[in-house]
C-alpha cells in the first residue's frame, strides 16, 4: 500500500509546499505519529482504542464516510477519548479514477458529512492506497484539506508474520514518523478494489509497538498534538 514517489527532490524543494504531502513531522519531542486508515469499524476499532487508552496513546483515525455513517456513535467515542477524526475518503475508490467535475465535490461534501457525524473539524485527508495525482492533491486543498502519507508502516494490510509486522513498525518508528495502521478493513461496500491480509491479530500488534515505543522512550500521539511541536515534511508522492 506504499504511494509510488515519482517525483524527487531537487522537485520537493521547488514544489513540496505547494503540492506535497505530509510524510513526517520534523521535531524534536520523542514520539511518533500513529494513523488508523479504513474505519471506524465495530468490533475492531473498540479494542484498539481500549489498547490506546491502557497506554496513554493517541491516534489520528483516517476514516471512510461509508464506514462513519454506519457507526456515528464510535465515531463520536473516539473523539471523546481524545483521538484526531480525519477523512480517508467518501468511499475507497482511488481519486485517480475521479473524473475532474467530481473530486473537489466528493472531498468537500465527505469532508462536510464527517464533520457533522464527528461534530469536530477534519483537516486531514489520507488518500485511498496512497493513490494520488497532482490534479486530486489541488482538489483536496480546495476542499480545506491536507494530503497526509506516511512514513512507516505495522505492515497489517500485508501477508507476513506477525514478528515480521512487529519488526516493520519499530524500525520505522522514529521520533517524527507517521505509522500506517488499518482498525478497518475496506471492502466492496465501500467500493474497495483489493483485500487486506486475512487473519491479522491487530490488538496484539498494537500492544507490542506501544510497548516497544514506550520502552525506547517514545509516545504515541495523534496528527495535530505532533504538529504543535514540530513542523509538517511534506513531499511530492503521486500514484495511480
């Protein structure tokens, strides 16, 4: 589920603020980044945050519009519990197949609906797949949104072990880094085009990377509270 980066740096320094996303934050406060994409999802989303709350952690949930219509009181639990709502999409097509007339609408009313659900601002879009060309990252700054990847991954979407997907995530976390994780699987109601990796224990990965972060001195947060003390990485990454 890694975006393809097609354009590099010298192009980052010229184009980066204008049409990168978010892949880190640069600061010196040790903690990193957790993001949950492809929820809310009962059944699986609650045991994730009751991991979250027992380690004093907190996340950013990028959610799905068909998933937050059928739970608006997770949703909503989430908040209260101190976590970020952001916007995955209004469904999980990838934006590359939105013809030019629907992606501003599609993002601003998504981005409008789960508001109202959440009842707090989304700032936050992470695209489905990390699937983006320039045209849907201009699209999703009209609609008041920033484009957020990530930097590291749990590797839960992915068919390997579970010490594999362990090892993935504390390599990656690093003070800054924005982790990938899923409490969420999408599927064909919502438009999804591929399957996750069947089989995933998610509450015992979570409870090894937080007992691996807190043991290296590293504090899980969500988006925002980050940003407060540091500053956004963003690079050009675009993929069909």
């Amino acid at each position: 589920m890694k975006a393809k980066t097609l354009l590099r740096r010298p192009a980052d320094a010229l184009l980066g603020p204008a049409l990168g996303s978010v892949m880190s934050v640069r600061t010196r406060t040790p903690q990193v980044i957790l993001t949950f994409d492809d929820g809310p999802l009962p059944g699986s989303t609650e045991p994730l945050a009751a991991v979250l709350a027992a380690h004093d952690a907190h996340a950013t949930f990028f959610m799905l519009l068909t998933r937050a219509r059928r739970s608006p009181g997770l949703v909503q639990e989430l908040v209260r519990a101190g976590h970020e709502i952001a916007l995955h999409g209004m469904d999980h097509r990838r934006v590359t197949t939105l013809r030019r007339r629907e992606l501003t609408p599609w993002l601003r009313d998504a981005r409008a609906e789960l508001e109202d659900i959440a009842g707090v601002p989304v700032r936050w879009f992470r695209p489905p797949h990390g699937a983006q060309s320039p045209r849907s990252r201009l699209a999703a700054a009209a609609a008041g949104l920033s484009t957020v990847l990530w930097s590291g991954t749990t590797w839960d979407w992915k068919d390997v072990t579970h010490q594999e997907r362990v090892a993935r995530a504390m390599r990656d976390a690093v003070p800054g880094a924005i982790l990938l994780a899923h409490d969420g699987a999408a599927d064909a109601c919502d438009l999804a085009d591929e399957e996750p990796a069947a089989g995933v224990d998610k509450v015992a990965l979570l409870t090894e990377v937080l007992t691996g972060l807190r043991a290296r001195d590293l504090r899980a947060v969500a988006l925002g509270p980050a940003l407060a003390a540091g500053r956004p990485v963003r690079r050009l990454s675009f993929s069909r």
